[in-house]
C-alpha cells in the first residue's frame, strides 16, 4: 500500500511541474503569462491577449476559461496563475480572503441583463413584465450563479415575479434554450447575446440598471511575473481593452 | 504467502492490482474525508435536497420500468433471432452506452423538443415535453436502455435454448414458451440489469442539462442539484455526493445478491 501510494505521489509530483518551466528557462525576455479569467471574458480576452502578445515581444499568454468559482477553487488549491479576471466581486473577494491578491482588484467592466427571444420575437415580448405572462415559456439562470442572482435583484426591485420553466446553471444553457427554439424568452448579460448574433432578438429593459454586475481584475500573489501581471491588468483597463471589452456589449464599470 | 489454494498468478500483478484498487478507492475516500458531519443531515435534509432526491428515485424507478418494457423485448429478439443487419443494429441501439450524454441530450431535443422530429406534431396535439419531468425520464431511459440489453441479452445466450425448444415439442405456443420458461429462466440476469439501469438512469446528468432543464421538484434530480450547489455551498454539494455513492454502493450490492441467486 506504502509503494502504492509513493507511486502516486511521484505521478503528482511529474504533473504539478510541468506548466511553467519555459518561462524561467528561456533568455530574459521570455515570459509566459497564465491568466484565470471568467468564461463570459473568452471571446474578449482571447482577442486582448493576442493583442498583448503583438504589443510586447517575448511574451505570451495563456488563458484558463471557466465559471469564476471554479476558477477561485483553483487558484485556492494551488493552481499556478498570474491574473485573475472575475465575472462578480464575491468570488474575487474570496481570493482576497484568502490573501491570494497582490494589491486591491480593479473593476474593469460592468455587465447587465437583456432579453433575448427568437428573432422576430413571436410573442412580442415589450419588456420585463411581459416576461411574467403566462402563456410565455421562459428560462433563466439560477439564483445560485450570478446570472440569476442579477435576475433575482431585478424581479425584487421591480416587484414582478417571474415563474420560469427552467433555472439553468449557467448562462449559455439559457442562451441555448432560446436558440433550439425550446423557450419563448431567456434573460441573459448583454455581452451574451450580442455574442449569438442574429441567432436571437434582444430586447433592453431599464430594470435591468438595478443589476450591474462588476468585473474584478487583480495580479495574484503567486505569480512570479508580478510586473507583466500588472502590465497586463492596465492593458485591459487601458484603450485596447475598453475598446475591445465595449464592441462586445460590456459597459465601463462606474 | 499463507494462501493455501494456488492462485496461479505471478506475484507482481498485485502491484497493479493494488494501485488500481487505490486509484478507484482513494477519490472516495477524499469525498468522505471532505464530508461536513456535524452538517451533514442537516445538508441533505434541506427543502432542495429532498425534492431533488425525491425527483431522482422517482424518475429513476420509472425509467426502469420503461427500460424493461422496451429492453426485454429487445433483447429476446437480439438473443433469440437472426436476420440481415442484426448486429450493425446492436451495435447501433447500445450507441447511448458510449456517446457523450450531452450528444444524447442535444439529439433528444431535435427529436422531442418543440421544433423536433416528433415534437413538432405532440405540439399540435397539446403535448409539451420539454421542461417536464416527461423529459427527464426520456434522457434516462435513452441512456439506460443499453445496460438492460447488453445484460439480459448475455443471459438469455448463456442460458441457450434447450428448455424452449423441449417447451415447444410439447407443445406450448411461442407466448407461454417466452413467459413460462425463457423469462424464468433468465430472471436473475433481468433483475441484474434492471438494477444496472436504474443505476445509470439515477446518475444522468448530461442528457438531462441539455435536454429537460433544471427546475427544483420538476427536472432537478439530483445529480443537477449537486452541480447547483457547488457554486454556491460546496458542503452541500459534497454532503449530497455521498448520499448518491451510497445508493451506487447499495445498488451494486443489490445486484451482486442477484447474481449470487443463480
């Protein structure tokens, strides 16, 4: 059992070491940059990385696409990263928690909800309260993820309760909901569906201002390329990344 | 080596053996050590918990019907026939086995859903399948449906047809033959099977995400209710883990009862 168990320790040990031993290696100026960032970031960040990339010689970055509280778990359990993007401050405060932050986290964008239904929008969904109608087969995110914690700010503040026929866990599956024709009516972030495109109609509502949702940007303790970590964040928080953050839907963070 | 019966067997294969043991035993272990126990029954007796819980055994225990309906039948045919294509077709209806549940889910939705091959005309007729729990048991039953063939349709050609042809000589006609002496016959393989199926079926996550949704007492079972809580109390998720372990350790149980019958 002991050999057993020294065998799959020495496997860990071989598969722990092997992501980031190029970047010390090399001459001086190679750097490669690990950055945990939300999955409604991907389209985004992969753009502004790439941009990155061209801007600074010798320097890539990688990026860790996933649900935010995944990624804290991660981060919280070791994994080796320099920038953390998250897509709510909760889970960012739960890497400050935990001490693994260099300095404060910066917001750096600021998403709200919209509706989105099938183009040419059948039921002639006008606004929030249309949602409430009985005949209307409507999904949303769960209040346990942000998407439905925002949706549930919004039914609070405006006093009109939603009845959905699903709570999705997270927000592309309502998105898909509404795309496969399965749901009349989905409330997704604005960055989502200016990302699906002509695949769905979206519909602006006011009630959605009382539920900004603020993306945090922070350098990570661990990192040990503390200075391209940081030049990085201000690239995002710089023209480039307002400029790209902006065409696909996100608004500045107040 | 105390063993008084000769195993035969070199005896560095217990290396392998033992980590292969660890490496399925060790993540168990892992989730128990995370278990919150002053919390515990508190966790898993929490309004969600019940109904997702609640929701599993109840549509898992309907697809187990629906799989014997539909599985013995299939198998008998398997087992007990042949004709041209015969094994392209098993090949093809124990497909669910190997594909990705989430393919399964996004066929089911163009087959069932609301501008789907047959759900466009159940549409018609007032019939909404998606969102229901209607769905949930379809995904499970796609998904489970193999394991009762693949099993009973082992037992029925191990069993041989000695017994029928003895059954038809004397003769009985081929509906008393399949009721009064094949399916005895094979009974302890069917319980086995339905068993594995039920199994599967109370696991189903990925047809399910993708095809019935995820509401709380409608199409949350709890393999949905676990993903859930993870974002947000990972004590839960953890606590609700356990429980699905122990039914999996009881139905494994169940069905090694089964086979100890024959």
């Amino acid at each position: 059992m002991a050999a057993v168990l020294a065998l799959i320790g020495g496997l860990n040990a071989c598969g722990g070491d092997g992501d980031d031993g190029d970047s010390t290696a090399a001459g001086s100026e190679e750097v490669t940059l690990t950055v945990f960032a939300a999955a409604s970031l991907t389209s985004t960040f992969t753009e502004l990385g790439e941009r990155f990339e061209s801007e600074n010689e010798g320097v890539s970055v990688e990026f860790n696409f996933a649900g935010s509280s995944d990624l804290v778990a991660q981060i919280q359990n070791g994994s080796p990263a320099d920038v953390f993007a998250s897509a709510d401050e909760k889970n960012m405060q739960k890497a400050t928690d935990d001490d693994l932050v260099e300095g404060e986290p910066t917001l750096f964008a600021a998403n709200t909800l919209q509706i989105v239904t099938a183009p040419g929008n059948p039921k002639g969904i006008e606004g929030f309260e249309d949602l409430a109608a009985e005949d209307i087969t409507l999904v949303i995110c769960a209040p346990e993820v942000p998407c439905g914690a925002a949706t549930k700010e919004v039914e609070e503040s405006s006093g009109i309760t939603l009845s959905p026929a699903s709570e999705e866990s997270a927000v592309t599956d309502v998105l898909a909901k509404v795309t496969s024709g399965e749901a009349d009516a989905g409330l997704v972030y604005v960055t989502d569906a200016v990302g699906a495109g002509d695949a769905v109609e979206s519909i602006s509502f006011p009630e959605a201002a009382d539920a900004v949702n603020d993306y945090p940007i922070a350098v990570l303790a661990g990192s040990e390329h503390g200075d391209m970590a940081q030049r990085f964040v201000d690239f995002v928080l710089g023209p480039t990344g307002r400029e790209v953050l902006g065409e696909a839907g996100f608004v500045q963070s107040e | 080596m105390r063993s008084s019966q000769y195993s035969g067997l070199p005896a560095w294969v217990y290396v392998p053996a033992a980590a292969g043991a660890a490496f399925v035993l060790l993540p168990l272990l892992a989730l128990m050590a995370r278990v919150d126990w002053s919390q515990f029954i508190s966790l898993i007796t929490s309004e969600s918990s019940v109904a997702a819980l609640r929701l599993s055994l109840v549509t898992a225990s309907i697809s187990t019907v629906a799989c014997v309906v539909l599985g013995v039948p299939m198998a008998v045919v398997l087992a007990r026939t042949r004709f041209a294509g015969q094994s392209v077709l098993r090949s093809l209806v124990l497909l669910p086995m190997v594909l990705p549940p989430v393919v399964g889910g996004i066929a089911l939705l163009y087959t069932f859903g609301r501008r789907g091959l047959l759900g466009e005309h159940l549409e018609v007729v007032g019939l909404q399948i998606a969102f229901s729990t209607v769905a949930v048991v379809i995904a499970q039953t796609f998904v489970s449906l193999p394991f009762l063939v693949v099993s009973l349709e082992g037992t029925l050609r191990t069993a041989g047809r000695r017994y029928d042809i003895v059954a038809a000589t004397l003769g009985a006609k081929p509906t008393t033959v399949l009721r009064r002496v094949t399916l005895p016959l094979v009974l302890p393989g069917l319980a086995s099977g339905a068993i594995l199926a039920f199994a599967r079926a109370l696991g189903e996550f990925g047809a399910t995400i993708t095809f019935a949704g995820s509401l709380q007492g409608v199409t949350r079972t709890l393999p949905l209710e676990i993903y859930l809580q993870r974002e947000v109390d990972p004590d839960a998720a953890v606590a609700l883990s356990l429980v699905l372990v122990v039914v999996a350790v009881l139905v494994i149980g169940l069905v090694r009862g089964s086979r100890g019958q024959m």
